[in-house]
C-alpha cells in the first residue's frame, strides 16, 4: 500500500503538468486577498483538459509507474530526466510568453513551476526504465539476425544492394511527381549570385553555388530547359543519397545492430515523408547532410573494425570534401570531428589527417587562390553576429531610456536604420530582420566599439542577455517548439506548375498535378500525427543526442563519444545561428539517426563493450600483439 500511494501521488504530480495551463503565470485569480487561495483558484481556472481523456491517462501514466516501481534507479537516469524537464518547462515558458515569466516572475511563480518540474521529471524518469524494461522483457526484439525472408534479403544476403532498390523504390513515386525535382528558396538565391543577378559573395559556398549555375546552364545549352538543368543536379544527389543510406546500414551490420533498428533505419529514410524529396532538392543542405553521414558513418566503420581499408581513404576524402564545399559551417565540424578522433585514436591517425588535410586543401584553393581571382567578396558580417545583434536588439526594446548618447552614436554607427526602429524588427525566434539592417563590412575598429557597447550594456541588464540568447534557442531543447522549417522544401516550383523569374524558366515534367498534391497531404499528415509529428522538431533530436551521450558516458565510454562529435558539432552552430529550431540546420544531426543510435547500442549493449586503450586498441589487439611477442622472445 505503501508503494501505491508512492504511484498514485507521482501519477497525479506527472499529469497535472501534462494538463494544459499547469504552467500559468499567476496574475489574477480568486477576489479575496488571501494568497494561498487567490494562488490555487488562479491554477484551477487556468486548468484545461480535465475531462474522459485526463482520466484515462492518468490510467495509463500510473500503470506505467507501478510497473517500473522496483526498477533499479541509475543517476545518469535521473539526471537525463532532469535535463528534459527543465528543458521542457523553459520551453513552455518561452513558448507561451516569449520569457521565463512562467518560471522567475516572482516567488510564487517560481515555486508552481518547480512543481511543474518535479511533475515531468517523474514522467521522463519512467518512461526511460519502462523502456528499459519492455526491452529486457522483449530480448527477441534485439536479436541482431533476421527471422523473416524479406529482412535476411535486405539485411542479410543483399546487405547493400537491397536496402539501396528499397531506397529507390519507395523514392521513385516522388522522382515521378516532381521531377525535374525542386527549388528551396536558399538556393534560389544561391543560383542567381552564380549566374551574375547579384552580385556573388561567399554568403553562400562559392563552389556549390557554381556548381547549381553549371547544371542549369548546362541544361539551357543542351537541351534548352532549364528544368533539364535542374534535373542534372537534383538526380545524382538523389542517388548519391540512396547509396550512401545503404552504405550505412551495412555498418551498421558491421555493429551486429539489432534488425528492429535496421528496419526502423530503413522505414525512417525511406518511407517517413522528409528525405525523399530533400534527396530531390536543389539546396546546399542536402549534399551537406549526405556526406555528413558519409563522414559519421566511415568513422563508426573504422573505429568498429580495428583497421582501416582503402576504400574509407576515398569515402573519407569524399565525405570532408563534400561537407567543406556545401555549407560554409561544414569547415568546423569537419576539423572538430577529425581532431577529436586523432586524440582518442591515434592509431588511425594517418586516415583522419587526410580528411584534415582535404578540407585545408580546398579551402585555400577556393577562398586563397579562386575567390580572389574571380572577384568574389566576403558575405556580411551580420551572418556571424546573430547571438550579439540578438541581444543588442532586445536590450534596445525593453531599455531604450537607458542607452547613453555614446553608446547610440556607437550602434548608430553600424545600422542602417535608427536604433527605434532595430527595436520594433526586434523577433525573438529569427535575427534576420536585425541583422539585415546591420552593416555589411564592419572594419576591426568598429567592431571593437561595438562590442564595447555590447559589453556595456551586459553588465546593466545580463538577464536581457540570457533571455535573448534563449529565446533563440530553447526549440532546440523544446520537442514541442513549432518548427520554422519549410518540410516540403518547395517553395518556388514545388507551388506552382510553371515558374518564371526573369532568369530562370523550369516546370513539372508531369502537367497533372494529382500525384503531387497527394504526396504533399501526405506530408502535412504525418507532421500532425502523434509520436510522428514529434520528428519534424529539432528537440527530440537533441534528447535523443543527450541520451546516447549519457549512455556511453555510464559505460565509462568516453573515448566513444568520439562518433558523437560531428553530431554535437552540429548542435552548437544551431546554437549561434539565426533561427531558432529550424529543422534545415538540424537535418545532418536528424538524417545519422539511425546511425549513432547504432553506435549507442553497439557500444552499451551490443560487441563493442569491449574497452579500448588510448591508442584504440582493444582486449583482442592487446592479446594478439602479447602473443606475437612471446612467440619472438622463444624463437
């Protein structure tokens, strides 16, 4: 009875915060001036939800509860369930109010949303050990062997070739629908700086931008259509992306993965309504995100297998080479990922020094030697300065009266508009429209200036700061943040049969557009579908990340992480750039899902349990190599 009341009162905590309106700011309420009254009447009127489907949640949440009651607790359990309720209360409060008034208003405010706190904590908590439990009950659901015809055929005979004609197969009604294929609005403007309409900087790669111009004009002089163009870019990218899908599930057969995961793999790049018709995008994200898990994926390989073939030199090659010349972030985490894994493995040295040594030798042959000569400026320094413009912005609007005239004369100085007017643009979730207004070329002493002021004005108000800073990235770490990404990518050709810009002239191979329109509900189904619809946000791919980590951290697999690397990499420029929880920043992190959630099993529960020293060698090579010196010691 004891451990019933334990259930029932974590159950009821768990689904009053689940309950809408739990986390309130308490404003008004009961009309008598008693304060714990005028509190707990302001909660039960902003209460919603309490109905039939409240009772039966309840039902199942402490159902959930009861059955993992004597489950052995884990501290790194407890503090990944930690993280994901704070994340989740901050994520409310600054959905709902744009602040952390739900939390830090007063005392009061406070104390409702520890509670609130404490109520997810134990859902997060025992959802984590009821999996755990469906899982060890469930062994057969892990068995790394297929039992079916069609998963020894994918998975097991034809471990290549059969998940890349599944690839092809389940791509093909999209390929049919909108081929020539589409055109995000990013590379819209890619295009029109390589073909000469504005003028071309290296606000976008310069090689990929080429690149996109090359095909459309090949296309013009070929065959006189610019959609052929379009065809000639989006149709290997396709097939490079099925192919590069199909490489990675062999690794992961390489990590004995269990055919559930294989499957899951599969059915998420395949028949989930995303990578289809990114794959068939022309945008310089997509190429971005093949060789990224290009790159996570010969890294996993190598680490797996003790050695390295000559194959991984050329994937490698490729895979930096690719992320280098699509996005100009890749840069960073190419180095970062590359030099982690020289520390944890030396013994792989040679192979990750040339992946080094491709991405310095493309960027100084791009921006030393082909830039200069072809004239090509540098993008505006706004792009970098999202985090600082941000928070001079937000500082502007809720503390104007208290900015000194030399500090104005200083922000003056590097916008192009007047500081009221910076406040008003001010949009907490996107910098664009401030940093659109912010010089383009700023000189060293500029800069100085300005982040003197900046400075300045953090030591008056660092909460304005803070809150700027997590206005922009709390969806990030929030699974329910609206997603400000465009999932179908088609923004220009994809809504409309036939477009025409001035300087581009591209429509649909198939005039009737049933088939596109089916697809595209398709989309916009599954994004509101439970469980599903939680994919389409940047937060759960972050959890997720936070619980692979942890994993191998209880493992003490700390050298491990390594593979994790590029993924976190990824992370923390989302956490700088200008639009909070755009899922087109996050989709390289989203696409090697299956990857290093693979690795995660393969490392905690699946062969490489086996510890490694710091030359990544494990008990095996140890073994051998003692051998091979005995055997020498007796002849």
């Amino acid at each position: 009875m004891k451990e019933l009341r334990k259930v029932i009162i974590k159950t009821l905590i768990a689904v009053w915060a689940l309950a809408g309106g739990s986390l309130s700011i308490i404003l008004t309420g009961y009309v008598t001036d008693v304060p714990l009254a005028k509190y707990a009447f302001t909660l039960l009127e902003n209460l919603d939800g309490w109905g039939l489907e409240c009772c039966f949640l309840a039902l199942g949440i402490g159902a959930v509860f009861y059955l993992v009651r004597d489950r052995q607790r884990s501290p790194w359990v407890s503090a990944l369930s930690a993280v994901f309720s704070v994340c989740t209360v901050f994520g409310i409060s600054y959905a709902k109010t744009a602040s952390w008034d739900c939390i830090f208003l007063f005392g009061n405010q406070f104390l409702l949303a520890v509670f609130v706190m404490l109520g997810y904590y134990f859902l997060y908590k025992n959802a984590i050990l009821f999996i755990g439990l469906v899982f060890e009950t469930k062994k057969e659901w892990l068995c790394a062997e297929a039992q079916s015809r069609l998963g020894r055929i994918l998975f097991e005979e034809h471990s290549f070739l059969g998940p890349l004609l599944f690839l092809l197969a389940t791509g093909l009604p999209w390929l049919i629908a909108f081929c020539p294929g589409t055109l995000q609005w990013d590379a819209h403007g890619q295009l029109w700086m390589a073909m000469g309409v504005t003028e071309q900087t290296s606000y976008h790669p310069v090689f990929i931008s080429d690149y996109m111009a090359g095909c459309v004009l090949l296309g013009r002089r070929l065959f006189h259509s610019d959609s052929v163009g379009l065809f000639f870019y989006t149709f290997p990218q396709f097939l490079a992306q099925s192919l590069v899908f199909s490489y990675v599930l062999t690794v992961m057969k390489r990590l004995e993965s269990p055919v559930l995961f294989r499957w899951m793999a599969l059915l998420f790049w395949g028949v989930f309504p995303y990578f289809q018709i990114w794959g068939f995008t022309m945008v310089k994200d997509s190429p971005y995100y093949i060789s990224f898990v290009l790159l996570a994926a010969v890294l996993a390989e190598v680490l797996a297998g003790n050695r390295i073939q000559r194959r991984q030199y050329v994937l490698l090659a490729l895979a930096a080479g690719g992320m280098v010349l699509s996005r100009n972030d890749g840069r960073y985490v190419v180095v970062l990922t590359l030099l982690a894994a020289v520390l944890c493995y030396r013994r792989y040295w040679k192979l990750f020094v040339l992946g080094l040594c491709v991405c310095v030798g493309l960027l100084v042959v791009e921006e030393g030697i082909y830039m200069p000569l072809a004239g090509i400026g540098k993008g505006p320094a706004g792009e970098m300065l999202s985090v600082p413009l941000q928070q001079t912005a937000r500082y502007l609007r809720e503390h104007f009266d208290e900015v000194t005239e030399d500090e104005a004369a200083v922000l003056e100085a590097g916008f192009e508009v007047e500081l009221s007017a910076i406040a008003d643009r001010y949009k907490p979730e996107i910098s664009d429209p401030v940093k659109a207004n912010f010089t383009d070329a700023p000189d060293k002493a500029y800069l100085q200036e300005y982040f003197h002021v900046w400075a300045a004005q953090l030591g008056k108000h660092p909460d304005t700061y803070i809150q700027a800073f997590l206005n922009q990235i709390y969806g990030y770490f929030y699974p329910a943040c609206p997603n400000h990404g465009d999932y179908l990518t088609v923004t220009y050709i994809g809504n409309s049969e036939h477009w025409q810009d001035g300087h581009m002239d591209m429509e649909f191979t198939v005039k009737n557009g049933v088939l596109r329109e089916f697809l595209r509900h398709i989309i916009y189904t599954v994004e509101r579908m439970p469980v599903l619809s939680l994919f389409y946000g940047c937060g759960v791919y972050t959890w997720l990340l936070l619980g692979a980590a942890m994993g191998l951290l209880a493992r003490k697999k700390r050298r491990e992480l390594c593979v994790l690397v590029p993924e976190f990499s990824v992370l923390l420029i989302c956490l700088v750039s200008p639009v909070n929880g755009y899922l087109r920043y996050m989709m390289s992190v989203m696409a090697a899902l299956p990857l290093w959630s693979a690795w995660w099993f393969y490392q905690t529960a699946g062969p490489g349990r086996i510890d490694t020293d710091e030359n990544g060698m494990d008990e095996n090579d140890r073994n051998e190599d003692d051998g091979k010196e005995n055997d020498g010691n007796k002849r």
